[in-house]
C-alpha cells in the first residue's frame, strides 16, 4: 500500500490540519487518495467540525464517515480512557486493521491519521505505534515552534527510529507571523539534532476554511519529498 501516516508529538498540533491539506492537495494533482483516522474521541464523526468530517471532505473520498473512522468515543481522552469509562467492549489492534483491511483497495494512496502522539493508547495492549508498525508506512511527524518542541520531537524520532519505522520527515505547524527567538532557531537545530528532513514550517493559519488549508500545505509542505516517499511501498 501507497501512503503515509500522520503523527504529532502531542494532541492539537495539527495532524488534522496536515492531513486534510495535503489530501485535498494530492486530489487536485490527480492522484487516488483516501483517508482513515480510525479512532475518534470528543466528538461525534458526523459533526461537521470533527476531524473525520474535515477528512471526507479535503479528500472527496467516497468512504463513508464510519468506513474512515470505525471507532468513535465521547469523551476528549485518550481512545483507552474513554473506552474505559463508557464501559465499552476494547478496542484492539486486530479490530482496527480488520476495518483497514475492508478498504485499502478502494484508493491507490492512503493518508492515515493517528490520536495524539505516537504512545497514546488506542486499545488495551496498544499504542499507535503498534498501528504504525502494523501498516507499515512511510511515516510523518507533526511537531509545534514553540519551547519545548525539541525535546518533544527528539524523543518521538528516537521511538520510531527504534522501532524500525520508515520516517520521511517532520512538519512544523503553526509557526507565528512574527517569530520569536526560540521559533527562531528551533527549526534548524531539530533537524540537526533529530536527523530526519524538515519537510516543512507552516505558518499559524487563523482562517481553518478548506481553502485555507489548501493553500498553507502547498505552499509550505516539501511536496516533492512526501511524494516519493508516499511512491514507495
């Protein structure tokens, strides 16, 4: 299988936001791509602000909001945690790649979306690395400008680098329009420290509009590299 999976070092640093630009960028470029974020907490798929609903539409993908998230939870947790507490029956790794299974051949590329960071529980007895590893996919980290994101990140290419997965770069999202000096300086000491290509800084985007996300992945993302590595299976 063609693609790449999308992970951050922490919740809210814009894997969604990559995600569905760099689908809806690929769409115009005339490739056959889908999506899956297999897991879901805080919000119900079909809302038209969650991440799954972004995901449909940035990529005009003809799977269903359920076939691209099968697993949903109504608490803003962990997917365990929220298992935990709605009482439900865990989720485990077979679960989610029995649903990957019923779709990967209905596109020729797939974007996958992650929870949070890479040790984040998804079911008893896994995290989404064991996902990642799983599908075994090129993988891009999602990381932020600010303090404290080297330490982030560094930690999160070491896991995935012992692991054995296939890292194609790092993204940094959501840099400021007047960057400070840690912002600064933070980008070239990542890749310097981290040893993976920094595929891309995209800048804070008030505007979350389709159009507006489209905009921010193609100007800013290395595209050229993500599509050869994506190229590669």
């Amino acid at each position: 299988m063609k693609g790449l999976f999308i992970t951050g070092t922490d919740t809210d640093v814009g894997k969604t936001f990559v995600t569905a630009g760099l689908a809806n960028v690929l769409k115009e470029k005339g490739l056959d791509v889908g999506v899956f974020k297999p897991l879901l907490s805080g919000i119900n798929r079909e809302d038209e602000t969650s991440d799954t609903f972004l995901l449909k539409k940035m990529s005009q993908t003809s799977l269903t909001l359920e076939e691209i998230t099968p697993f949903q939870f109504r608490e803003p947790l962990a997917p365990l945690v929220a298992q935990r507490l709605e009482g439900t029956v865990p989720v485990t790794l077979d679960d989610v790649l029995n649903h990957w299974n019923l779709i990967k051949q209905q596109h020729d590329f797939f974007l996958i979306e992650g929870a949070g960071g890479i040790s984040v529980p998804l079911g008893e007895s896994f995290l989404v690395s064991d996902l990642m590893k799983a599908l075994d996919i090129p993988v891009l980290i999602v990381t932020r400008p600010n303090l404290g994101t080297l330490n982030h990140t560094f930690l999160t290419v070491q896991y995935a680098k012992k692991l054995g997965l296939n890292i194609l770069g790092i993204v940094i999202n959501g840099i400021s329009n007047q960057p400070d000096i840690v912002e600064k300086t933070n980008a070239e000491l990542m890749e310097e420290i981290c040893g993976v290509p920094l595929l891309g800084i995209i800048p804070r985007i008030e505007s979350q509009s389709s159009e507006a996300i489209y905009e921010a992945v193609l100007e800013y993302l290395d595209l050229t590299t993500l599509l050869e590595g994506m190229e590669k299976e």
